[in-house]
C-alpha cells in the first residue's frame, strides 16, 4: 500500500506545532502575578475610595460636631483618593512592563527565536526589575499593614454593635450600659479635643443599624483583601524577576553585548 499524501494534514501538524511552541514560550508565572496584581488593585482602589467616602460621612454624621474637628481627617482622605488613583495607574503600566520583560527573558522564547542569548543591557535591565520590585513589595507591605487599621477599627466596631444588641433586649440595661463606647479618637481619626468624639449607649446602636455601617465595613475588608492579593502578586513578580535575571545569568551561551 503507497502512503497518501494530505497537504492538509501537514499544515494541521505544521499550526499545532506552532501553537505549542508559542504555549511555551508564555510566562506563566509572571502572567499569574498580573492578573492577580490587576484584581487586587481593582478591589483596593475601587473599594478603598469609596470606603474613605463612606467613613467621612460616618464621622461627620457621628463623631463629629465641628467641621473643624474633622477637616484634617477630611483632607486626609481627599488627598488619598488622589493618591489611589495614581496607585492605579502606575500599577497598569508597571504590571504591563513586568509581563513584557517576563516574555522577553524567557527562555523558551529565545530557544524558538534561535540560541540562547544574553545582553548586558538584558541583564541589567531583569536586575533593576528586581530592585524596583523587591522595593515595591517592602513599601506595598507597609500599606498593607495600614489596611488593617480600619478594618479592625470596625470590626471591634461590629462586637460593640453586637454586645449593645444583647443588652438592649431591656431599656433599663441599655440606659445602665452608657459607658459601652466607640472612640475615634484612639484610633487617630479625630483630634483628642474633638467633641464629641466618641458614640455611647443608644447612639452607637442606631449607628449599628445604619446600612452605611455595614457597607463601609465590607469596603474596608475587600480592600485588605485587595492589598493582600496585590502583596502575593509582588512577591511572585520578585521570584519570577529573579529567575529571569539567573537564566540570561548562568545559561548564557553567547558572548556579552550590547
């Protein structure tokens, strides 16, 4: 029996080929730290502003009885808005830059393109990624960390609210339980000599039942949640930054140049 000739099925072989060498050739790692860079940004900016929105009218509303009490904290937050949205931007481009410098370090790139090779300026340029973005991760840490201050803030928020709830099962306990408190003022949110400063009693329990309480407080959490997911995409960036630098390194096959 003679073979039959399909040209098709050459082609079909030939395009499959093609599709697995181009499959390979993708960094997954750096492009897993992207998407997770893009979403926990998208939760922390998103989240984060308007959380910083709801917070002043909560303040303002509650805790404060004088605009100048809370003008500091006011500017404050518009001034961080501003400052999110910078976050925002720069976290695009830069996440878009890292996902780049993934693809054109990897190796499996420079074998499909032909030998391996390494540049100094190749080189050079994997190393200041890897500084930039350790630098990032360490500062990224720090907000982090500041995340976590309102959402504790509320969440102790959220036990008063409920202990006041038991007790207001009797009026009589409630009225005896006016020193169960909330003071802003501990956790920096106001002066020390703002007025009042602080909800007790009753006051604390109509803000526990306030639709924008709970709403904040989600807000809060799902920008910790933003900030955690765009501190493990740094941290993938640093070990896929780093890999890329120690392959164009140590499996260099040709001559330095630039």
């Amino acid at each position: 029996m003679f073979p039959v000739r399909q040209p098709w099925l050459c082609k079909a072989l030939g395009c499959y080929d093609c599709c697995v060498r181009c499959f390979g050739a993708v960094p997954y790692p750096s492009l897993v730290a992207t998407l997770l860079c893009f979403a926990g940004m998208a939760l922390f900016c998103g989240c984060g502003h308007e959380a910083l929105a709801q917070t002043e009218v909560l303040v303002e509303t509650y805790f404060a009885r004088n605009v100048q009490d809370f003008v500091v904290m006011a500017s404050f937050i518009k001034y961080f808005q501003y400052v999110i949205y910078g976050l925002a931007s720069f976290f695009f481009l830069y996440g878009i830059l890292l996902l780049a410098e993934g693809f054109y370090t990897t190796s499996a790139v420079k074998q499909t393109f032909g030998e391996f090779r390494s540049t100094q300026c190749g080189r050079c340029l994997s190393l200041t990624f890897i500084v930039v973005t350790y630098v990032l991760a360490v500062i990224w840490l720090a907000v982090f960390a500041f995340t976590a201050i309102p959402v504790f803030f509320f969440f102790n928020m959220a036990q008063t609210c409920h202990n006041i709830n038991i007790l207001a099962e009797t009026t009589p306990s409630i009225n005896q339980h006016g020193w169960i408190c909330m003071d802003a003022r501990q956790y920096g949110l106001l002066p020390w000599n703002a007025m009042p400063g602080k909800a007790c009693g009753m006051t604390l329990a109509s803000i526990c039942k306030t639709s924008e309480f709970y709403v904040t407080y989600d807000l809060y959490i799902a920008a910790f949640a933003g900030a955690a997911v765009t501190l493990l995409a740094l941290f993938l960036y640093v070990v896929a930054t780093t890999y890329n630098y120690a392959v164009l390194r140590f499996l260099g096959r040709k001559g330095l140049r630039c």
